[in-house]
C-alpha cells in the first residue's frame, strides 16, 4: 500500500460520509439550542473489537434511556470522520470521541465538548510505540524504513501523537517509513504487530492487556519501546443545536451512570473508561497545539 497523506485520507471519508450525509438528510437546520430530539442518537467508534462494541451499546442506550427519559439509539460507525460528519449533518446527535476527534469535530461543525472521561482514576493517557521482541528493533531510530500500523487518521493516540512524536525525533513519517495502513482499532493495531503484518504499531497505553484473552503470550512477544508526552483523554461531545436544558441532562446521565457499578462496568467493556467529568474545549488546547505542530509538516 503506498504512503497515506494524511488530509488525503481524511478528505477522502469526509467527503464520503458527507456526500451520503447530504442525500439522506434534506431538512434545513434547526436554530441553535432549539432542538429535543427523540430519539437521540449515540454514535460510536470501535476502540477494540467491533463485536464488543456491537455487544455492548445497546445496554448504554438503554442506560441513557433511563437517565434521560428519551429513546435513545445507538450506531457504531467505522471511523470518527463519519460519526463527525453524521453529527454535522444531523444525523447523530452525541458522540463518543478520541480527543484529536473532538477538536476536529468542534472546527469542522462547531460540536460542543461537554464530558472528558476518567481511566484508571487519571484524566489523561499516554500513546505507545510497540514491536514484536525478536524484531530487533529498540528505539525510534530503527523504525526508519518500518511498515506501520496507525488505528484511524482521527485517532489521538493511535495517529496524530505519534506522527508528532516521529517528527520531534527527526523521522518524517511520510519519507522516512515504510509501508503504512490503518489497521481500524487499537486491538487491531497489536494483532497486526503480533502477527507480524507490519514492523510496528501505536495504540493507546495499554492496549496489549485487551488482546490477552485470545493472545495470553502478548506481553511477552510484543513490546513497547516508547510513549508520547501525555494526551487527555477522550471524551463526549454533542451537537449545538441541541437545547442546553437537554445537554446538561446528557452530560449528568454520563457522569450518573459512570458513578454506579452496572454503568462502571459498561463504560470499562467498552472504552475501558471508569467514568466521566464535565470538561469543555479548554480541556483539549494541547491536543490543539499537537495538530498545529503536524500542520507544520504534513500539506493540508
């Protein structure tokens, strides 16, 4: 597969989604804060495997349900450029992002962050660079000419630190690696360097530890040989035309459920997220400065 330009392939799913967007939905846009839909729609992305998710969204909704007193439907979308463009054009109503996600989400269709999640009692996360043990591989400087496995062009950790990261170490990934793919998922991303699919991986830290049930020898043939500056982690965000009355409903009905066992459990199934905090756009100004430095590099 030849090199990925990073806008191209972002360009690439918005212009997708968008154009399928524009067909399906006709309606003029409602005035901003005038809108109670019912039912809501949730649309997510897979961080893990996809069959997790499909398991488990139906229980969140009908958690939302219950907070919120509104249906509430779930979608899982295949990367979060659609479920930005699905909420640009109406279509979902809440989304679940990585934070690169949101902050792309909030230019590109003004979305209103409104909860930052909490894993393993910390508000923020690291990303991770992982190979396989006997690949002879040690350091960053010996993934010059590698093939990659990043998760999604819109993932924080699993794309846009990292590809930072390579920079400020003196690798332009767009010369100095090998082949490049978008492996879809955190998990993804590990199995393919497990399997030996490609040279190596990023992912969340740790994404190794979700992949042990059907690979228990990961941690040991995979390793990680270094990890990015600190990122914030993921949250949720809404789209403005949404009443505030019914936004701060939404955000309460996360921060509830994520405070009861049942919820705590989901939230760990899905996002292995204990729980979540208001947060607005504030809260991701580095992840900001991050995709500015990648501007200085990458033709946008």
């Amino acid at each position: 597969m030849k090199k990925l330009s990073f806008i191209a392939v972002i360009l690439l799913a918005v212009t997708l989604v968008f154009t399928m967007g524009v067909a399906a939905d006709d309606a003029e846009p409602a005035d901003v804060g005038d809108e109670f839909p019912d039912p809501l729609v949730l649309g997510m992305v897979p961080s893990r495997e996809a069959g997790v998710m499909m398991d488990s969204i139906d229980p969140l909704t009908a958690l939302l349900e219950e907070e919120l007193g509104v249906g509430v439907q779930g979608t899982v979308l295949t990367s979060f450029t659609s479920v930005i463009e699905a909420m640009g054009t109406g279509r979902v109503d809440i989304g679940i992002f990585g934070p690169f996600a949101l902050v792309l989400g909030e230019e590109r269709h003004d979305l209103e962050i409104i909860l930052n999640s909490i894993r393993f009692g910390a508000d923020h996360y690291l990303a991770q660079f992982f190979v396989r043990e006997d690949s002879g591989i040690e350091s960053l400087e010996d993934l010059r000419g590698k093939s990659v496995g990043w998760v999604d062009p819109a993932s924080t950790a699993g794309y846009l630190f990292p590809y930072v990261h390579l920079l400020d170490h003196g690798i332009d990934p767009e010369e100095d690696l090998g082949e490049q793919i978008f492996t879809g998922s955190h998990d993804a991303s590990v199995i393919a360097v497990y399997t030996g699919d490609v040279d190596f991986g990023v992912s969340f830290d740790d994404a190794r530890e979700d992949i042990e049930d059907e690979y228990p020898d990961v941690m040991d043939v995979v390793k990680v040989i270094e990890y990015t500056a600190e990122i914030p982690n993921d949250g949720i965000a809404v789209r403005r035309e949404l009443h505030p009355d019914l936004v701060a409903d939404i955000q309460q009905a996360f921060i509830n459920i994520g405070e009861t066992e049942e919820g705590e459990e989901l939230l760990n199934t899905l996002y292995n997220v204990s729980g979540y905090v208001p947060a607005g756009s504030e809260r991701y100004e580095v992840v900001r400065r991050t995709f500015h430095e990648m501007q200085e590099y990458v033709d946008f």
